[in-house]
C-alpha cells in the first residue's frame, strides 16, 4: 500500500451486498478502502481484493455515511 501525504484525485466505488470498496486510481496507487456494510468496520485493503462482480461507477469523494433503519441494507455511502 502506498503511503501518501496527500489526498487522492481519482477515485472508483466497488458495491456489493456485503461491502463498499474505495478504490485509489492515482498512478501507482494500490490502497482500496473497505466499508462493511453491516458493521461499518472501515479497513484498508488492495485492488486484488475488491470482487470482480462488484458494480463499479467513478466518484469524487466521500462525504460521510447516515445509518439507515430500515431494510436488509441498513448501511449507505453517499457520493
């Protein structure tokens, strides 16, 4: 994983069932921030990681995440 100083410019998110994925795009950029769902556990991880079945759309930022009552999915990142 790369440490960096600064914030990344571009930017995928990865959805499925069970996680968000935050994929890094910047040139030689490898991290990927996990958001589970269920647990709102955030953890740092790889491109390798994210399931190739995930639905994938480009974003610019992550504003923050509201928890939601009801349905199966109580979870939600805005972007």
């Amino acid at each position: 994983m790369a440490a960096t100083a600064g914030a990344y410019e571009k930017l995928k998110l990865h959805i499925t069932p069970e996680k968000f994925y935050v994929e890094a795009c910047d040139d030689g950029a490898d991290d990927v921030l996990a958001i589970d769902r269920v647990s709102t556990e955030v953890t740092l991880t790889v491109k390798k990681d994210v399931p190739p079945s995930a639905v994938t759309r480009p974003i610019y930022g992550i504003l923050g995440t509201i928890r939601l009552v009801a349905g199966k999915e109580n979870k939600m990142l805005y972007w």
